[in-house]
C-alpha cells in the first residue's frame, strides 16, 4: 500500500532499529514504545493515509464505523510485539474506545492456523464473517472470527449505542436513496453526486455496505422484507452500486476521489 517515500524509509529504519535491541529485559518493549512517543510525523502521515482509506474515509473508525477514528491503532498489539509498531500494515484507525477500552491489548490467534480472531479489514472482507440485522441494528456471525470480533470490541453493546446508530443510518441511507433518485429523475447532477457522497462517506457506512451486499443474496426479497418495497430495485441499481460498493480488503483510494 502506498505510504509518502521518507514515512516508509523511516518506519524501515525504526522496525530494524527496535529489532536491534534485547527482547527477554523487556528493553525492546521500551524501546519502541519510547520510539511510538516521539515520532510524531511519522504517526501524522500515517493517519493521513489510514483517513483515506475505505471505509475510513472522513476519519471513521474501522472497526465500529463510528465518527471519530482519532487513534492510529496497532492491529497487532505493539505491547506484546514491539517490531510491529512501525510495520505499516498492522495499522488501522480506530475510535478511542475501540483502541483503548474494548480492544486494547486484546491478542489471540486460532491455534491449528495461527489466524488473528479478529476481523481486519485490510485483510478480510469483514462481511464473510459479519451479518447485519437491519431491523435492529445487531450484527450476527457464523464464524469464530466474526462472534469474537463481535464480542471483543462490544459491537452490540447497548452501551456503545451502535444498535441504535445503525437504525438511523439505515433509515437516513432510505433518505438520501430517494433523494439520490429524484436527483437522476430530475438530470441534477450535483443532486445525485451529493446523495452519493453521503451513502458512501456517512459514519456507520458498514450500514449501506450490508444493505447493498443483502440486496442481491439469495432470498433478499425475504431477508429485507421490511425494508421499503420500492427500495431493492434501487439497491440493485448498477450505477450506484458501482459508485458506492467497497469490495474488501479495502485498498487505498486516490485523495483527488473525495
Ligand atoms: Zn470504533
């Protein structure tokens, strides 16, 4: 994935640094951690690219699609794997409850196949292993990863309040769905770029993402038997799927798209 040169050349100097040191004192740990304080232009141009990535476009959160991915957050836990914390694909952006409070220093692998338990979205399609109910906002897995995904970072917690958030992301994307097809109806074309821009960019953008995906499974018509019955040969539009479908893993996007 494309980081700016120096920020790569940097973090390839810092890894072998950090390798450089002890690891049994502990000196290693240290090492990096004291190395993750200071250097800050490092850490801006990461969260500048992680920001562009899909769905962390606008700054969301990839794990919860919240609105604040304010932390750039180390899949794998630097804590327990200092040479991982210059290692550019063990970083996502995350929302500081997701980074610090639920997942934290939170580490397992599947013991047969080594497979972290947590879903990445650089490196899995989190929707192989997550299934969104969209009447009530609960996310449903048949897979170890997606329940211990689920569970880890409390994704159906009432106390996150997401059950509640992905309702009116899902009523909104109806919103802005209907907008989106006046807008064409009409010729406007700023009209239906604008409705674009907020399907794919809005925070919960997992939300539509799930709609889409459910919009052409086998038995949609009575898996979104509640969803507005004008509503799935709209979602089975191609222009717009082809405008705001993120295929996973996600990749990094032109800056000049948004
Ligand atoms: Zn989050």
């Amino acid at each position: 994935m494309p980081l700016p040169d120096p920020t790569e050349k940097r973090m390839e100097v810092l890894t072998e640094r950090i390798g450089q040191r002890d690891e049994p004192s502990g000196k290693r740990k240290d090492y990096a951690d004291n190395l993750w304080k200071n250097e800050g232009d490092v850490k801006e141009s990461l969260r500048d690219v992680l920001r562009r990535m899909a769905p962390g476009i606008l700054g969301c959160c990839m794990y919860c699609g919240s609105t604040t991915g304010s932390d750039i957050e180390h899949f794998e836990p630097r804590e327990s794997s200092p040479l991982q914390t210059f290692r550019w694909t063990n970083h996502l952006l995350a929302c500081g409850p997701c980074n610090s409070k639920y997942k934290g220093t939170w580490w397992e692998c599947d013991a047969e196949t080594g497979e972290p338990l947590l879903i990445d979205p650089t490196r899995d399609d989190p929707f192989a292993h997550l299934f969104l109910d969209l009447r009530n906002g609960i996310y449903r897995s048949p897979t170890v990863k997606g329940k211990t995904t689920i569970k880890v970072l409390g994704l159906n917690l009432d106390e996150r309040q997401f059950p509640v958030a992905r309702q009116l992301a899902r009523k909104n994307a109806w919103q802005v769905l209907r907008n989106w097809s006046r807008a064409r109806y009409d010729d406007d074309k700023n009209g239906m770029r604008d409705a674009l821009d907020v399907l794919r960019l809005y925070p919960f953008a997992d939300v539509w993402q799930a709609m889409l995906r459910q919009a052409v499974m086998p038995g949609a018509d009575i898996i979104m038997r509640d969803e507005p019955p004008w509503a799935l040969a709209l979602l089975r539009d191609e222009e717009l799927r082809a405008a705001t479908l993120v295929e996973f893993p996600v990749s990094v996007i032109p800056a000049t798209n948004h």
